[in-house]
C-alpha cells in the first residue's frame, strides 16, 4: 500500500508507522513539530527501520490545511500523488474541553477536512476511533455498529462519535480501547487514562512514606466502582499489528473493528496488584452506584486528592463485542494481561518517573 499516515509522531502513529514499514508498505507521514518528527525517526533507527528514504517521506502540514496543500505537496519530491490510503491516527486525546476548544477542534475539523479531501481524491480512508464511542454502557455488549448518540462519560468520546458521524459509511472504522505500552518492552510515551490510577498510588506511596501518623494499610476510601467490572486495556503493538493488517485486506474496508482485549482485568484485580506493589490498603470498591464521600482528615484528604481525578475511568466499563476482528485477524494473539505484563509497563512508567 502507498499510506498517508496522520498523526505519525504520536504514541500510536510511531508504532503504526513502524508496522507499516515492517510489513513493505510506503508511507508519507504528516507532522507539525520537527522536535517530535525526530523523536520518531530516533525509535525507528532504534528498531534498525529508516529515518526516511523511498518507503518513508515526511510532510509538514498541518491537519485541517491537508485538502488545501494536496496539489502543493504533491510535487515529485514527496510523490503524494501514488497515496490510495489515508490512515488517519491524528487526534486530540483530551478528555474534557480545554480553552481551545479540544477535543471537539481537532477531531470533528479533522475529520470534516477528510471528507472534503475524499471527495476529490479516490483515496481508501481508515479512522483510528474509539471503542468507547458508545457512550456510557453499563453491563452490556457494544457490538461493532454504529451507535446513536450515547451519555458520553467524556468529550473525547462525544468527539470521536461526532468524526464518525462524518464518516461512517466511508472509512475503514479502527475502535481501540484503552491503549498501555509495548507488551514486551512497556515503552509508553503517554502516561494518561489507565495509567493515573497506577501515578497516583505511586505518588500517595512516596507521600504517606513520609507521613509517620499514615495508617497506610488502613485508609478507608471508598472508590464508586464495582469491583468486577472490566477495565479493557489493550497494548499498543497489538493495535498497530491488527489495524496495518485489517487494512491489508480490501474486503475490510468501510467496516468496523473493535481492537479490544477479550479477556480484560476487572477492578478488584487492578486493586488488588496496587494493594501489593504499593503496600496501599484500605482502598475499597463500593460499587458504581455509590457517590463519592467528602474526604475527612489530613491523609483522607490526600488519598482523594490523588485518587479522585482518575475517577473518570471506572465510569464506564462495557463488554465489546469482537467478531468483525477475529475474522479479520485471527492469526494475531492478543497478549494476555497478565501480573508480569502489568509489572513491564509500570516498571517502564516509573523508570520514567511518569514523563513521556
């Protein structure tokens, strides 16, 4: 395949642009900052894959001006012109709305700019999503369809609902749950969602290390979760390996995909290894139903201070539905999380101390 790949500086666009190489296909990616176009093109020298060359060209455009500059860019140097493919990975992943008004700018614009493009170009479109696009669903499974507007838990979700909107019918739909690190290695390069509740259990460890009046195996939180509720996470070389190979197949395109993990953790299990890791207890699951107490007491106070910003992720747990994948890609194993493979991504996460 000849891919635009947007996004390509990205946690997930670097590892959909290394598995495209990989696997012989030529891409063109789009970048803005040159400091992150060589942050990327250092973890593919890392993996022995070229900075650039006849299978990788880079382009500086911005997203929303992509359809505007085609003709410009497309001069012999970049050969936009052999493109059949766009794999558009370019995405805000704020979850609430900021002052610039992301996630809705960057993921609603961008997807509109794409729909102006196809309609002058014959290109094959392929949106990275979200699983959650569903909207909050409470013991039942999504299947892989399209979905009326949900009670977002996030405007993230709401945003990427919206991009679907614009596209459904015209792209290749690619529904990622909730991506972590490398199953083998634990690289991240975006410490957020999943990882806060890990970040913030590290930070209570170290602050409650030097509190001497800290109960630390006594705290007395009640987090508003059910304990045996899924939280699906899914390593991003799984994403990338299913999403270049769904995309290999035309028979695929224009479907939908949920790139999700059959057989995620539930709470109690997540708990339970933070009980261990961090020597925290005390941390209870009360059940989704229950509110969130006021904190009371100087170390009460602190555990909700650490703990309540990550409160987002326990709202919405859904089972999703994975035929359309393991038709299309049942030759790939999903990795299986496991204590060991959570162990890799936080030993990654805190070798790092949390910064990408």
């Amino acid at each position: 395949m000849n891919v635009l790949l947007t996004g390509a500086t990205g946690f997930l666009g670097e590892y959909l642009l290394c598995e495209l190489l990989l696997r012989g296909h030529s891409v063109w990616a789009l970048y803005r900052n040159e400091s992150r176009r060589r942050g990327t093109c250092e973890f593919l020298q890392s993996l022995g894959l070229p900075r650039r060359g006849d299978r990788l060209e880079w382009i500086n455009c911005g997203l929303f001006d992509l359809d505007a500059r085609w003709e410009e860019l497309s001069e012999p140097r970049t050969g936009l012109g052999e493109v059949d493919n766009v794999l558009h990975c370019a995405a805000s992943t704020r979850l609430f709305l900021d002052s610039s008004g992301d996630p809705l700018k960057t993921n609603i614009q961008g997807a509109r700019m794409l729909v102006r493009l196809l309609d002058k170009r014959a290109l094959k479109l392929h949106l990275i999503s979200t699983a959650y696009v569903c909207g909050r669903v409470v013991g039942k499974t999504v299947r892989e369809e399209n979905h009326p507007r949900g009670d977002f838990v996030t405007v993230y979700e709401e945003s990427k609902w919206e991009a679907e909107q614009l596209l459904f019918g015209k792209a290749t739909l690619l529904r990622p749950s909730v991506i972590v690190g490398h199953s083998e290695t634990g690289r991240c390069t975006s410490f957020t969602g999943w990882y806060m509740l890990f970040k913030a259990a590290h930070l209570l460890d170290r602050l409650l290390g030097d509190n001497p009046d800290a109960n630390r195996w006594n705290l007395e939180v009640d987090l508003p979760a059910a304990p045996h509720s899924a939280i699906n996470i899914i390593p991003v070389d799984y994403v990338a390996g299913a999403a270049v190979a769904i995309l290999e197949n035309p028979e695929n395109h224009n479907g939908i995909f949920h790139l999700t993990h059959p057989a995620p953790p539930d709470n109690q299990w997540i708990m339970q290894y933070i009980s261990e890791r961090f020597k925290l207890g005390g941390i209870r699951l009360a059940g989704s139903q229950n509110r969130a107490p006021v904190a009371r007491g100087s170390v009460n106070q602190l555990v909700w201070s650490q703990i309540k910003p990550v409160l987002v992720h326990f709202s919405n747990n859904p089972l999703f539905e994975r035929g359309n994948t393991d038709r299309a890609v049942a030759d790939i194993k999903v990795p299986t999380i496991s204590r060991e493979l959570v162990a890799r991504l936080l030993d990654y996460a805190t070798a790092a101390d949390w910064q990408a």
